[in-house]
C-alpha cells in the first residue's frame, strides 16, 4: 500500500539520484521490516562501484532523513542490481560458517568492521540459534563482531 511517506521518500531518491547526475528507475515494495527499494538502469555500475560505496552512502542518506517518520525497528533497504541482496545473503553464509567454527572449537570468532546495517544482519543471524551469542567491540561507525557459544 503507497502512503504519503512511501512517495516522499521515492520522489527524494529520486532527486538525488538527479542531483548525482544518474538517469535510473525505482521501485519499492513494503517488507515487513520496512521499505525495500530497487533501483536499476543504465548508470547501475555507478553505484556499485568500489564495493557498493556510493550505494552504501544513499541508504545512510535517505535512512538519515526519514528514521524518524517510520515505525519502531523499521528500516528502509536501497539496493541496485540485487548488490545488496546477494551481498547480504553471502555474509549469512559466513556468519553460518563461524558459528559452526565456534561450537566445534569453543573459541571466540570475529568478524568485521562492519557497518550497522550489517552488524544488525549479524546479530541476527546468531540470534536464530539459541547456543550462540554475538557482541559487537570498538566505539567507531565501523565495528567487530564477536561470536561464541553462550555460557551454561
């Protein structure tokens, strides 16, 4: 269902995209942990140059502008080209695998810096198993992961 806010946040995607000199379309679906947005066109490689920095930096921008006129835990997701998509799914694979790592040798693993939108995919993930904690280190944007097997 489009809402007011649902075009707002389209239509200043949109602008900045302008702004940055791209022609690309976007669209939108509502997920239940928020507002996914893909963007497409000829100028896609733009965006994903540099390991998806500048698409990295439009979602800190329009999450920045709009946190605080969506609901609680809510997130708005930009991804290009399905980038993100697969980029997320291949660090639950490794979170997996250091998980398994952790309970065969009880030893902490680490996994990092990452951004907070990461870091949250991280978490939980661990979270899915009740014998696994994760903790996140450093007091900087980029941060570690710790996970380990929770104490009996």
């Amino acid at each position: 269902m489009e809402t007011d806010l649902h075009r707002t946040i389209i239509k200043f995607i949109k602008q900045v995209l302008m702004q940055m000199g791209l022609t690309m379309d976007v669209e939108y679906e509502v997920t239940s942990e928020g507002f996914r947005i893909d963007i497409s066109g000829d100028d896609s490689e733009l965006l994903l140059k540099r390991r998806g920095e500048a698409l990295d930096a439009l979602q800190h921008i329009v999450n920045t502008a709009f946190r605080r006129r969506l609901p609680d835990q809510h997130l708005i997701l930009i991804d290009c080209m399905n980038f993100r998509r697969n980029k997320d799914e291949e660090l639950r694979r490794m979170v997996t695998l250091l998980i398994d790592r952790a309970k065969a040798t009880s030893e902490l693993q680490e996994i990092g810096p990452l951004n907070p939108y990461a870091r949250r995919i991280v978490h939980l993930k661990v979270a899915e198993d009740p014998a696994m904690a994760s903790e996140s280190i450093g007091d900087a944007f980029l941060k570690s992961l710790v996970i380990s097997v929770r104490d009996s």
